[in-house]
C-alpha cells in the first residue's frame, strides 16, 4: 500500500513540477520554444505563437524544422543548437 502512496505522490509532484515550468514559460516575454531530445516541439509561449504566426495545434509534436511553413528549416539552424546532436544528449527531456 506505501508504495502505491509514494507513487501518487511522486506523480503529483512531477505533476506540480511540470506546471510551474509552464507558468515561467508564459511569464518570459521573448518567443520561447521547447524541443524534446528529437527536436520535436513540445510547448511554446504565447510570444512565440504570435512573433511566428503559429498556433499550438499546428505546432506542438512536430518536428522544429516543419513549424510554420518550414521557416525554421534552415541550413545554419543545428549550429544555433551548438553543432550538438541529440544522440550526445544536449537536449533534455521533460
């Protein structure tokens, strides 16, 4: 029974941990972006929906070189990352 007890625990404040990081993410006034490990988008800020002219719908699980009519599929966009791949695990997952 404890350990069904730690789990809902462990799950609401993973749960808690994901929300605060969403209201920062609202809170920055710049477009803001956030990738998983495959450079698929997993959430943006308001700004960045409308500097792009992009919705969420259109936007969140694809992939960062597929948003907003393929403005973002640029040669020179992997360097932007620091020329890291994700197979070196730069990126992180949420």
């Amino acid at each position: 029974m404890q350990d069904v007890t730690d789990l809902k625990q462990m799950e609401r404040t993973v749960q808690e941990a994901r929300e605060y990081a969403e209201s920062i993410l609202e809170t920055v006034r710049e477009p803001l972006i956030v990738l998983d490990a495959d450079l698929k988008v997993v959430s943006a800020n308001r700004t960045f929906y409308q500097t792009f002219k992009t919705k969420p719908e259109e936007t969140e699980g694809q992939l960062v070189y597929d948003i907003g009519n393929q403005q973002w599929n640029i040669p020179k966009l992997p360097r932007a990352f620091g020329g890291y791949s994700t197979q070196e695990h730069f990126f992180r997952q949420l």
